[in-house]
C-alpha cells in the first residue's frame, strides 16, 4: 500500500492525500508536480525513475488506511538527475 507522503520533498508544500498535483516514483518519493515539470523533467532526483501522478485513495478508506504524517524534505532543494 502505498505510504501517501504528506509533502513534495523539493519545495516542502502540503500534498494531502487527495490531492491531484502529487507525483511518485517506484519508491515512493514524492514531489508535487511543478517541481516535476519545470525543475527535475518528470525524472526522480533520488533514482533515476519516471514521476507519475500519484494515485488518491478513495477518502472512505483513509479512516482505516491512512496516509502517511512523516514529511521527508531536502532542505538544499532538489536538482535533476539521480
């Protein structure tokens, strides 16, 4: 199951887990989707995988299921290439 991080790690805005912006690797990292698009070319910074739209679970689930609180964040900011 996937972890829905709470936050992009490049800018550190909020990506609830609803929301339509946030972008994941295979791994789980979590950027939201201008850094993305206009800083990193839809390539992972951290490994080298592609960033798909994150998918959003369905909001009767997260009561039982719920999304992760752990913020990981880069405080340098995040550049291309892994």
């Amino acid at each position: 199951m996937l972890e829905l991080r709470p936050n992009c790690e490049c800018c550190d805005c909020d990506l609830p887990p609803d929301a339509s912006q946030a972008r994941i690797c295979s791994f789980e990292c979590t950027f939201c989707a201008t850094c993305s698009e206009q800083k990193l070319g839809g390539l992972c910074p951290n490994c080298g995988g592609e960033l798909l739209s994150r998918p959003r679970r369905p909001a009767s689930k997260l009561a039982r299921h719920p999304a992760s609180t752990v913020r990981v964040n880069k405080p340098q900011g995040c550049a291309p290439g892994a």
